[in-house]
C-alpha cells in the first residue's frame, strides 16, 4: 500500500521560511524557482535546503510509485521475484518513515524556536 506524496509535494510549495535579514519572511517556493541577487541570497552554492527537500520528495514519490507497480506486478502474475517485491515494499516503507520522522523533527524544532523568549 502507498501513501501519496504528492499532497505532501504541492504543500511543500507553499511553506515560508525567514530570511537571513529579518522582516519578511517569504523566501519564494521550496524548489528555489526564482533566483536572488548576491546581496540577498541565503542558498549558497549547492542549491539549498530547499532543492534538496524538493529532490528529496521527489524521490519518495518515485519510491513509492516504484514499490505499488512491483506489488501490482506480482498481484497480476507479471512477475515471480519475490525477494524484489519485498525489497521495494521495504525500502517505500523505510523512505516513508524517515520522511515523517523528518517532519515531526522539523515541526519540533519550529516549535522549540516559536517558545524561544527573546
């Protein structure tokens, strides 16, 4: 059984995070689509942390997807490989529990700065 991830996909794009320099506190879309000037940029080189949470969804999905047309596979007879089936199903499993515990941590960490007292 999977979970969609999509949902999760298209919320993403709509989370805001604080800029570096205070006051506003939209940034833009998680998957990084506008650029920012040198003065204001807060990625870095690598991209940033919210290419990486795109790709990193992104992946999940695939995973997903991957492990429901393995299942579907050996539920019509088009496949035999077992051991494959379980593989795929686990590792779906696995990537979805990291990306929850992922979440929970994030939505802790927000909690602890939002009951930090200046």
């Amino acid at each position: 059984m999977t979970l969609p991830v999509s949902a999760i996909a298209n919320q993403a794009s709509q989370w805001a995070v604080p800029k570096a320099s205070g006051g506003d506190w939209n940034v833009g879309n998680v998957g990084g689509a506008e650029k920012s000037g040198a003065a204001g940029s807060v990625d870095g080189a690598g991209g940033g942390f919210g290419s990486m949470l795109t790709n990193a969804i992104g992946d999940l999905q695939k995973t997903q997807e991957a492990a429901s047309t393995a299942s579907t596979e050996l539920a019509t007879g088009k496949t035999q490989d077992i051991s494959s089936v379980v593989t795929a199903v686990q590792e779906a499993s696995l990537s979805m529990e990291l990306a929850s515990q992922v979440r929970n941590k994030a939505v802790e960490a927000y909690s602890e700065l939002f009951h930090t007292q200046i």
